[in-house]
C-alpha cells in the first residue's frame, strides 16, 4: 500500500502492529462508518481495547481472536496466511524460542506463493530463458530499454539482433506492452516454470539454464556465483518428499532474497537439480 491509494498489501510489512494501523487506516479510507470499536464486535469482542493495545503494540492477540481478525479482514488465502505467519513470528522473538528463523522462512515462502505467475501459453510459445531474463532485466531500475544495451548486458549469448525481435514478439503477444515514449513495461509478476511438468519446453528450459550454469562456473567471480553439490544414497521412497523440501525452499529462497520493486540491480537464476546417478537395483 502506497500514499492514499484503495488498496491494501499486506506483503509490505514485517511488523504486525504497523500492519494492522495500516489496515484501519485502509478500511477508514475506503469503507463507510468504519472503526476500530465496530470491528471488535464483529470479531466478538465486547470493546476496542485489545485492538487498541494491538495497534499500539502492547499486546499480540491471541489464537483464537488472531483467527477471527484474520476471516474478518476478508483478504485472499495467502495474505490471511501471512499476519497469522506474522504474528507467531513476534509471539516467538518475544518468547526466544528460537524458532524465529523457521517462521522468517514460512513468510517468505508465503509471498513467493502469492506473487508468482504461472507462465502462461502466449508466453511460452515465444520465450526461453534468454526471454525471461529480458522480462527481469526490464523490470529493474535504470534498465536499458532498447536492443543494444539490453544485448550488451546480458551474459547469455545474444545479439541486438535477437533481442529485437524477442522484444517485438513479447509485443504482439501481450507479454511487454511499449509505451508512448517507446519504453517497454512488464505487466506481469515474476513467472516460475511449472514443477513436474515434462513438456518440451520445459525441458529446453532448464537446457538452457544448464548451459547458462557452466558458462557462469568460468565466467562469474566466486564472491558473485555459488554452487554446492552433493552425491548421497537416497530411499527411492522417499523421493517425492526431497522434491516437496526442495521446492519449498526455493519458494522460501525467493521470498526472502528477491528484491523489492524499483531496488533491484542484477538479474540472477537460482537452479535446483536432484537426480539419480545410478539405476534401479
């Protein structure tokens, strides 16, 4: 949420009681006869009093009314996941339990859920992971906006030529849309590729990211790359739960690491790869 615009992000914030100040001021905005004493019998509550020491940061609520606060903001299943995740979160740095860290990742995770965009078809059609670094590159400030300096910053091989037409055809697909004064935009979230999914793009794809990976063995100083390996036996069994941890992290890597909108300075690709180097018994 951004000056005195009618919307309401919860993702922007990572203390619960300026979320929940955010939010009033929100509902004050855009509903009429809101207040704080209103709510709180909308949630049971027979005054203001422990949304006010909410606000103020006195008290965290409880269970129970955190629940009840949460169904009542009528927000969208990640955003509700995100204040519950939230509040456990300062409930556990006010108890030092130490599982502080575990909940940072929990929330990451969560905003990585709620802003990333299935690629769609239009845009698989047209695109590879040279694409999908344009898209990025595009969507950082101080970006370059025709072929040649996007060319000339990409570490993938690719001519000014190709960005050209990579552009025209992220154009006529509604991928990029140009404005007036002929600078792209990216109308769209991030896009994660799908999990699973065996089809021909998708394998070219992660060809590609491969390809981009031993190139940036050789060509990235290390204090700007990292890459970790290791070789271990693993139950057949017990696969699909590697590949369930796995993809949490990275959701929980995402959310964490991915820089804010307008602050980002460098497009980077975080690959994960498990697979068998021997065949079945």
């Amino acid at each position: 949420m951004s000056g005195a615009t009618d919307s309401f992000d919860v993702f922007e914030f990572s203390d619960a009681g300026d979320l929940l100040n955010a939010y009033v001021e929100f509902k004050r905005r855009t509903t009429r006869y809101f207040s704080v004493t209103a709510w709180a019998k909308k949630v049971g509550l027979q005054n203001g009093g422990p949304l006010v020491n909410f606000m103020k940061k006195r008290r965290l609520p409880s269970p129970a009314l955190l629940r009840k606060l949460v169904e009542s903001m009528e927000l969208d299943e990640h955003s509700r996941e995100y204040i519950t995740a939230l509040v456990s979160y300062e409930r556990a740095r006010q108890a030092k339990t130490g599982t502080e860290w575990m909940l940072l990742r929990t929330m990451a995770a969560i905003k990585f859920r709620a802003r990333a965009v299935p690629m769609g078809d239009r845009e698989r059609e047209v695109s590879s992971l040279g694409g999908v670094v344009v898209k990025e590159l595009l969507a950082l400030p101080g970006a370059p906006s025709d072929p040649r300096g996007i060319a000339e910053r990409m570490r993938l091989p690719t001519s000014e030529v190709e960005v050209t037409a990579l552009l025209e055809k992220f154009v006529a697909e509604g991928v990029l849309e140009r404005a007036a004064d002929g600078a792209y935009r990216v109308p769209k979230a991030r896009v994660e590729t799908e999990t699973d999914v065996s089809s021909e793009w998708v394998r070219k794809f992660h060809r590609e990211s491969l390809a981009a990976a031993a190139s940036a063995l050789e060509s990235v100083p290390v204090d700007r790359r990292h890459f970790l390996s290791y070789v271990l036996p693993v139950e057949r069994a017990r696969v699909p739960e590697a590949k369930a941890v796995l993809e949490r992290f990275a959701h929980e890597f995402v959310g964490e690491f991915e820089a804010p909108e307008g602050k980002g300075d460098g497009v980077y690709q975080l690959n994960l790869n498990c697979f068998p180097l021997t065949k079945p018994f």
